[in-house]
C-alpha cells in the first residue's frame, strides 16, 4: 500500500506543488500565459470565473497519477546519488512535458475559454521547463524516500 498510494500521493503533491508554483510565477509577471490550473478547470466549468477550484483538483489528482508512473521508472532504473534523482527525474520532465506541450499546442484552439485558445511557441516552452521542475521535484523525493529506508524496489 505504502509503494502505490502513499508515496505517489507525497510525491505527487511534492511535484504539482513545483509545477503549479512554477507556472503561477511564469503567468503572474506576463512571461507567458501559464495558467494551467484555471485552462484545466475551464475546460471542464467552461467559464474562466470558476475553474480555480476545479483545476486545482484535476491538476493534483493528474500529478499523483502521474508520479506513481516516475516513481515506477525511477525504481527500474534505480539511479545512485541523488543528483542523477534530480537530473533523471527532470529529463522524464521534459520528455513529458514535450510531449504534453505538443498535445495542448494543437488542442488549444478547441479550449472553451478564449483566453486559452492560443498556446504559441514560448507557452510550450514555458510547460516544457515546469514539467522539468515537476520531475526533478519528484526524483528528490525518491531520493528523500530511499534515505528514509523505503523499499523501493521495482513492482514488476
């Protein structure tokens, strides 16, 4: 129970917590339209005025999902220190994070919100970095469960 539902559920809100801090510094000084929280919520409220709450929801809830995915390859792969953690972790990141920023780059005209409906060049690399920072955040947390004495050995 711990390796499936606890740690992903640390980790996960350990890692959100970067990307969604990341993204709201990004968004919140005109770098680029980095709302991810409120472009997730929307697509489900369908209004800007009140997706916060539901995107905070869908937003961790992906990222606990998804951290079981990393914490499962970083337990294959079994790095040794915690720098290549940090660094293994953060190029799952961007592999990530590419391949999400491609996706929403050509699903973003379909968004039901205008504000949402153009995600240009700078957007994408703006998630790219964020889900660098979300992969490196959840590779440290390995690191940090590994010194603690966690079994961590690959369920496979």
């Amino acid at each position: 129970m711990l390796r499936y539902i606890v740690l992903p559920i640390i980790a996960g809100i350990i890692g959100t917590t970067g990307i969604t801090a990341f993204l709201w510094i990004v968004d919140r000084y005109g770098l680029a339209n980095a709302d991810m929280v409120r472009a997730v919520g929307s697509l489900f409220t369908k209004k800007y005025e009140n997706a916060l709450k539901v995107g905070v929801v869908v937003h961790f809830t992906a990222g606990i999902i998804i951290s079981a995915v990393y914490l499962h390859f970083l337990s294959i792969l079994n790095p040794p220190g915690y720098f290549s953690l940090f660094f293994l972790g953060g190029v799952m990141g961007f592999v990530h994070g590419f391949v999400f920023s491609f996706i929403m780059v050509i699903m973003a005209e379909q968004h039901p919100v205008e504000k949402f409906q153009e995600a240009d060049f700078q957007v994408a690399l703006v998630h790219v970095l964020g889900h660098v920072v979300y992969g490196a955040l959840i590779g440290l947390t390995f690191g940090a469960f590994r010194l603690m004495g966690v079994d961590l050995t690959p369920a496979i």
